[in-house]
C-alpha cells in the first residue's frame, strides 16, 4: 500500500503528461498548413553578383564604429 501511495502522484503526473502529448498531436495532425504560393520571391537571390565593394565599405564601417572589432570580440569572451 506504501508503493502505490508513493507512485500515485508520479502516475497522475504521467497520464496528464501522455493526455496532452496525445492531443497536441492530434491537433497538429489535424490542422492544415498552407505554403505562400510567393514563398519562391522570398528565397530567391536578390542580385546574382556579389559586389566587393559593397563588403569593403561594410568592414571600413564596422572598424570605425564598433567600439571592438569583431575578430577581437571572441577573445574577449573567452572563445576561440
């Protein structure tokens, strides 16, 4: 009587547990996802060459307003 005493709690516990794993994936089963049919606008590339420059005045930028440099920042936290 002490074992079922002790194991009672765990078990309710348990049930309620597998009640809504059960419903969570019959809900999920149930419910219909629709795909954008843009979604091909949101992956494609937006220009089909990659400018130079444009990274050039990124870094260039970075350096003068960051007050540490990104390849500085992870020494600084203690990653290598």
């Amino acid at each position: 009587m002490d074992i079922f005493k002790k194991a009672t709690v765990p078990l309710i516990t348990l049930l309620g547990l597998v009640v809504v794993w059960v419903g969570l994936y019959i809900y999920y089963e149930s419910s219909e996802i629709e795909i954008n049919p843009l979604a091909d606008s949101y992956v494609s590339q937006l220009q089909k060459t990659f400018d130079l420059d444009e990274l050039e005045e990124v870094n260039r930028r970075t350096k003068e307003h960051f007050p540490v440099l990104p390849e500085v920042f992870f020494t600084l936290v203690g990653r290598d």
